[in-house]
C-alpha cells in the first residue's frame, strides 16, 4: 500500500480492502457502498451508504472498516453513514459486476431511471426473465424460483439449458 506523508498505508487503499459481510466475493468498494475516504493526520472519515437503509450487515460494515483502519495504524476512525442519494445497483463497479458473475450470482442490469424528485413508484408486475443471463452458460431467459435470495437484494433463479440454480442481484 502506498505510505502516506504521515507514513501510515493509504486509507483508501486500506479501505479498498474490506469485504462486504453478506458478499464477501465483493469488497465494500466494488460494492460502492463506499463514497469518500478523508483524512487529517492520523485520522480518518469514511462515508457509506448502504444498500439499503434497513441493511443487517450496517454495523458490521463499519465495525469492519474501523477494524481494517485501526490496523493500518489510524488512531481516529469515524464511519459516516449517509442514505441520499440513494445506492443503486449502478454503483457496483466493472470489477465488481465480473466478480460477482465468478462467483455464480447473476450480476444486475442498470437500474431503472427514475424520472423527476420524489418516491419511488411501486410496480407489482412479475418482474421480466429476459435480461438474466446463466452466469454459469450465458443462457438468457432464465425463470424466477423465488423473489428473495439469501439476502433481500438477491432473487433465485434457475437456467433453462444448464438447469442449474443460480442468485441474481436484482436492480435497485
């Protein structure tokens, strides 16, 4: 990691490090749960948003990012939590969206864009097969086996060639 002129590791490049709880496939970063990394001196700030606003693993992000800051030599450790604008599936990196698919877990399309302020429009239609793609053969149209995965952002699907089952991250 590259020293910084306090001669403690790059924050960022620590921060970098941290894997997230429920997707250890993926750190925090690739997730883009992180948004800013800044220091004074021995200390430093990180700021997160969350998947989402009611997220399980929350605590245990930011206990990890103090731990993995802690242990670069950072004395003063500050995670900051903020929800606007909200995450969205847009902000998991090129790296991540790769990672994700080697790992089996169908990795998400671009989320839809929302149009003007204001809540989100709830839609009650079954949602399309046709984007999903097999992360194991590549095979589109995929069928939805259950809406909930093993963690609220993920769906379980199976693949009609391969007929292998399979997590897709849905679009948020």
């Amino acid at each position: 990691m590259v020293s910084t002129s306090t001669g403690l590791s790059d924050p960022a490049a620590v921060v970098a490090t941290v894997v997230d709880p429920e997707m250890p496939m993926l750190t925090l970063a690739d997730l883009g749960v992180v948004r800013r990394v800044e220091t004074e001196g021995d200390a430093v700030t990180v700021t997160i948003t969350p998947t989402y606003s009611g997220c399980p693993a929350l605590d245990e992000m930011r206990a990890d990012l103090r731990a993995a800051l802690t242990a670069a030599g950072y004395r003063r450790v500050e995670v900051r939590t903020v929800f606007s604008p909200a995450w969205s599936t847009d902000w998991i990196t090129e790296d991540g969206r790769r990672k994700l698919a080697e790992a089996g877990v169908a990795p998400p399309g671009r989320a839809p864009q929302r149009v003007g302020a204001g809540p989100i429009p709830l839609t009650l239609g079954a949602p399309t097969a046709a984007g999903v793609r097999c992360p194991r053969c590549g095979t589109p149209g995929t069928e939805e086996l259950s809406r909930f995965g093993p963690t609220a952002c993920t769906e379980l699907r199976r693949c009609p060639a391969c007929r292998e089952p399979f997590e897709h991250m849905k679009e948020i």
